[in-house]
C-alpha cells in the first residue's frame, strides 16, 4: 500500500509497465491485446508508453483480454516502478 502521495503520472506509468509486464510473461501482441480489448493498437500504444491514462473500460477490458484482476492492476506501487 502507498502511504504517500504521488503524482498520477506516477501511476499511469505503473499501470502501463503492469500490462507490459502481463504481454509480455503471456506473450500477447499489442495487436492482439488491442483486438481482445476493445481498443485500437495506436490507442493502447499510447496508454503503455503512458502517453495517455487508461480510462475504466480500457482497464476492464484488458484485465478480461489478459486474465488478470483489475484490483491487483490498480494496486500497482509506483514507488517501485524503474525509469524507463
């Protein structure tokens, strides 16, 4: 749990190194992960290089695509997030 605030690019960027990590341990493409969600791949392009926020929809449907809990996506720590 972060006890301390953190600036939301912070998390969007923890967010967006969590589903990387996720493709890449099932070996998903951006193009498949795109299709599965509900997204174009310019789209979820931009949210993993954290360019862009995922909304919640984009969130439901790429824990859905990747078989992964949403809590456990969000619960993402940024504070153990290398610079990429």
């Amino acid at each position: 749990m972060v006890t301390h605030m953190t600036n939301p690019t912070d998390y969007r960027e923890a967010v967006a190194a969590e589903v990387r990590a996720a493709m890449g341990r099932q070996r998903v493409t951006q193009e498949v992960l795109a299709a599965k969600a509900g997204m174009s791949r310019p789209a979820l392009s931009d949210r993993l290089a954290g360019r862009r926020p995922f909304n919640t929809d984009q969130i439901i449907g790429i824990c859905e695509a990747l078989n992964l809990d949403p809590a456990d996506l969000l619960a993402a720590d940024p504070t153990t997030r290398a610079a990429s």
